[in-house]
C-alpha cells in the first residue's frame, strides 16, 4: 500500500494539488487495503502531496480498518456527526493551504461535492481518476495470483453450471446451485448478477434469468464472475444440451 501511495502523492506534488478526496470503494481499497461498502455513509480517503493520509470510515468500521493493516490516522463518525467537519478541522490543524482539490469526478455526487465546496471553496477541483487508473493497469505479483485465483473459480462456477444442467430444471435452479457451490470455496459476492439463459433468450445481450426451464436440443448461456479480495473475474460460456445440430454447431 505505502508505494501506491507514494506514486499517487507524487502525482498530487507534480500537479500542485492540495489533497485528493478518494470516495469510491475499489480505489479507497487500492490505496489503503480496507474494503468497506459504506451504503449511504461516507468512507473516503484523503492523500496529501507532503503529509500522511487520513481515512473516513463511519465510527463502527474504525476496528476492521485498523484490522485490515491501515497504520495511519483515522476519522471515525457516527450518525449524528458531520464527517465534512471532521474532514475541515482535521486539515486546519495540518495548517494546509487548500487551493487545489482532487477528487473522482464519475463518483463524488452532487450532494457531496456541494458538502465539499462549503468547507473548501477552491478556485480548482480536478479529476483523479485518470491517475489512479494508470497506476492501477500496472498489477503487482499479488494482484496477479489473486486476479488468477477468481479467473480459476469463475471456470469452476462454470464447470458447476453444466455439471448441473438438466431437462426441467430452471435458470434459477442452476444459478443457485452455481452461486451455492462458489459461497461453500468462501466467495461472498459475485461480480454482477449470475446470468443463466436457455433457448431463445440466449440471443439477449443481457436478458433477465427466470423460471424458463432446460429442454434438449437448448443454447444454455452462462455469464458469471467473482469478487476475490476486491478484484473481479468474468467469464460468459455457452453449450448445448445434448448433441448440437449442424446449424448450432
């Protein structure tokens, strides 16, 4: 973590940036290694040019954050709180002159950049997403064995789909068998909602899975991808039931 936070507080040093306000779970997770999914609450990360940064997480995430390795300072808040204060007093004490502000323009809301503005009415806020995309195409080796490890259970949850194909059974059915089999390998979530199609739905780009059953002679299309300790695997596969005809082949 601390050399991805390095490469990003250089970048803020080369543009004259004050801080940047990371908001978004994937990239609070690259720079800090805590994964949190806040809701409607504020998690955000602050990355200074010249000073340590500082994690927001509300109060009752504060022990998994430090658990997760995070060895910096954090802004812990409950529900009646203002985390935006928070925010304020902290970089006042740090006496930084705010200027410039970087934040992820596709994430930070209209909501929330106004909470923003309030307390630091900048003359320029830039967009940081760029950067951290550059930095993040660039995977370490253990980015890498994690990347291969969700590519090997998106085959497996694959494998299971047509292990569990049969005449009768309904897209449901197999969905839930798959999704079943990969919970019992410890996977919680997946990378988007699990897609079985049969028959002529397997035409539809993204059709809806439902209670269409399984018949012989039926295109049978999975879609499907895990989420491993933050990074995302995808895979789309499709076979026959039974022996393919000349056209299907």
């Amino acid at each position: 973590m601390h050399q991805r936070l390095q490469a990003f507080s250089q970048w803020l040093q080369q543009q004259h940036i004050s801080f940047a306000l990371i908001t978004s779970t994937p990239n609070v997770f690259y720079l800090s290694g805590f994964y949190s999914d806040p809701h409607e609450r504020l998690l955000a990360l602050l990355v200074f040019p010249n000073e340590e940064p500082i994690l927001v997480c509300p109060q009752m995430e504060v022990p998994q954050a430090k658990r997760s390795g995070w060895g910096y300072s954090i802004i812990g808040y409950s529900d009646i709180d203002n985390p935006w204060e928070f925010i304020y007093e902290h970089i006042a004490k740090r006496q930084i002159p705010v200027e410039t502000i970087a934040v992820e323009k596709s994430h930070l809301s209209l909501e929330r950049y106004e909470q923003l503005y309030t307390y630091f009415p900048t003359r320029a806020v830039l967009n940081a997403e760029e950067k951290l995309r550059q930095l993040r195409m660039v995977k370490d080796e253990k980015e890498i064995a994690i990347l291969r490890q969700a590519a090997a259970l998106a085959d497996f949850g694959v494998e299971v789909g047509v292990q569990t194909i049969a005449e009768g059974k309904t897209e449901l059915d197999i969905i839930a068998t798959i999704e079943h089999e990969l919970k019992k390998k410890g996977v919680r979530e997946m990378s988007f909602a699990t897609m079985v199609l049969t028959g002529q739905k397997t035409a539809d780009p993204h059709g809806v899975p439902g209670l269409a059953t399984i018949q012989q002679g039926d295109f049978v299309l999975f879609d499907l991808g895990v989420v491993l300790d933050g990074y995302c695997s995808d895979i789309t596969r499709t076979v026959v039931v039974g022996k393919p005809t000349d056209e299907q082949k």
